[in-house]
C-alpha cells in the first residue's frame, strides 16, 4: 500500500513525466508541462445516483459531436499546442461516459485522425483518459471501443473505500 508520505515515491509513473524522461530535449512549454490536458464532459447523465456526486442536478444532457470537433479543431489547429506540447490527452469525463461509447468513438476517430494529418509524431504520442463507475466496462460496445483504442486509452474506474462504504453510497 502506498502511504501518504511515500507518495512521491511511487514506481507508478503519470504518463505526462514518463513523455518528459523520453522526450527531455523536446520540453517547451513554459510551464514545465508535456502534455495539454483537454475536457471534455460528453453527458451530465448517470446510472447511478451517488449520495456524494458533485453532479447534483443530473440531466440527460450531452456534447454533440459537432461541439466535440470544434474544440478538438481550435486545440489542434492552436500554434501554442503544437509548437509547445508532445501530446494532448483529451480526458473524458461525465456523468457516466460510457452512457455515450457511441460519442466517444465518434470523438476518438475524429482526435487522431485529424492530428495524424497535422502532426503524426503528437497523435502517436496522444491518449484518451476516461473516468467512469465501471458499470458498463463490459458492455459489448465499450469491450469494442477498449480494444480498438487499447494503446491510446487510459481507463479508470471510480472506487469509493471498501465495499460496504462503495456500495451504500450508489
């Protein structure tokens, strides 16, 4: 287990310092940082109801895949970005966003093929982060979207302490 004290001390690496160990002679950017992290909240809908959630007035509100693409048009098509950054990390959050799998391919297909034509060494090194309950991990469009992204997507699952705390706040 790793404590409080010992955090910094971790072998688990962000992938941000893991591009700067790599790429050490290609950092830019002023503020010491390698990647340009962009969020993108696809859905304020969830299949849960948290007591906790910051969420509190759930709504089966969703992105469109037209706001997605110009946000990923204006940051790709930014000098500042490309010139000063190795990689973007589009961090997809909700609600639940895999209540939106449909989206996010959608959005992940568009990212890298649009950067690729930009700058094909920054798609290469570009990733997808998505936070989610984990409820719909396997979900036979998730497992596809998964596999299709599996070298380009970080996936975390929110826990909230052990079990009987976890399940009693869902």
């Amino acid at each position: 287990m790793i404590k409080p004290e010992n955090f910094n001390k971790s072998p688990y690496k962000e992938y941000q310092n893991i591009l700067g160990e790599v790429f050490h002679t290609e950092i830019k950017s002023l503020d010491n940082t390698v990647a340009k992290t962009i969020t993108l909240q696809v859905t304020e809908d969830c299949n849960f109801a948290c007591s906790y959630c910051y969420q509190h007035n759930k709504t089966s509100n969703h992105m469109n895949f037209e706001i997605a693409k110009q946000i990923i048009d204006n940051c790709i098509h930014d000098s500042e970005i490309l010139d000063n950054y190795l990689a973007i990390i589009l961090d997809i959050i909700g609600g639940e966003p895999f209540l939106e799998i449909k989206l996010i391919e959608q959005i992940a297909d568009y990212f890298f093929s649009e950067l690729s034509k930009i700058d094909f060494l920054m798609a290469s090194r570009s990733r997808i982060s998505i936070i989610s309950n984990g409820s719909l991990y396997f979900t036979p469009d998730v497992q596809n979207f998964l596999d299709k992204y599996k070298n380009f997507v970080s996936f975390n699952i929110t826990l909230d302490g052990y079990k009987e705390l976890h399940d009693s706040c869902r």
